[in-house]
C-alpha cells in the first residue's frame, strides 16, 4: 500500500508534533543548522526549528496541500523551504544537520523508507529527533537505525510524548 497523497490529517495538530515544537529550543542549540522536518503536515515542529534560530529549514510532505498551506502561512521567509517528498525517494540539498518530525511514525510498514531518508540526508555526526505520543515504540525501528550506523535512544518527556534521538555515525 502506498501512502495517500490526499490524506487530510495534516489539517489538525497532532499531540507529540505540538508538545515536540514546544520543547524544541530545550532539546539544543539551533542558531545556524540547516534542517529538514519529515511529514511536516502543519510544520509545527519546522517552525519552532526556524524560531529558534535555524538557518534553513525544509519543510517536505508527501502531499501538496500542507505545502501551500506553509507557502502562504510563511510568505516569503527566505529560510524556509517547501518540498513534495515520499519516504525513500531522494532528499533534496542534503546534507543536514538535524532532521524532524513531530508524531510521524504512525506506520511502522514505511519505516524502512523513514530510515533511508533520513540516513540519506544527515550529515555525518548529524542528528534525528523523532517525537511520538506512546510510551514505548516499535524495537525494529530503532534496530533499523542501527543498521545504519545510528546511535539510537529515547526519552519520555512531559506532555507526554516519547523524544526519540538518532545520531548518524561521524
């Protein structure tokens, strides 16, 4: 099954993606990192990234309308950008520093692709920070990650929503 290009959840806030975007300046120093935030949807997370301090942020769904909804919601900031993406497909201006995603890991069927995209367009040393509202996440992601030369662990924060941090091999 592939995902639905059409699928209206972007339209509202998902609980860890909001708490995530809450907590986001905590979790380290953004002044001056080039990030990309996966399944964006309302792009919560990507803009608590910019407020921060981020340099650039690239915004990528793999539906079209979270996209125009971030184009005209974000005007012309010249530090955000907004990409159609699939999981797996090739990820534009890589390398980053840090990759997002707030409450996207809802399907463990595509987490093959997550991992691909997301060691695809980290740099070396570079890190992931995927939030979710369960207490506990599937074992095979974070063994995939590891496949990948990714230090993987996790942390349930307030609000509640497990932070999980991966960090690509130097």
């Amino acid at each position: 099954m592939e995902p639905d290009a059409r699928d209206p959840t972007w339209r509202y806030p998902w609980p860890a993606g909001v708490r995530m975007a809450e907590d986001l300046a905590s979790l380290q120093e953004w002044r001056g990192l080039r990030v990309l935030e996966l399944g964006c949807g309302q792009g919560l997370v990507g803009q608590a990234a910019l407020a921060a301090g981020a340099s650039q942020v690239t915004f990528t769904d793999i539906s079209e309308e979270p996209l125009d909804h971030l184009k005209i919601r974000l005007g012309s900031n010249s530090c955000a950008r907004m990409v159609l993406h699939a999981w797996g497909e090739p990820v534009p201006d890589c390398p980053y520093d840090v990759v997002v995603g707030g409450d996207i890991l809802y399907r463990p069927a595509y987490f093959d692709r997550l991992v691909h995209s997301i060691h695809q367009a980290l740099k070396p040393g570079g890190e992931a920070l995927l939030g979710d509202p369960r207490t506990e996440l599937e074992p095979e992601l974070g063994a995939m990650l590891r496949a990948q030369g990714f230090s993987v662990r996790t942390e349930r924060r307030a609000g509640p929503y497990t932070l999980l941090r991966a960090q690509r091999a130097r």
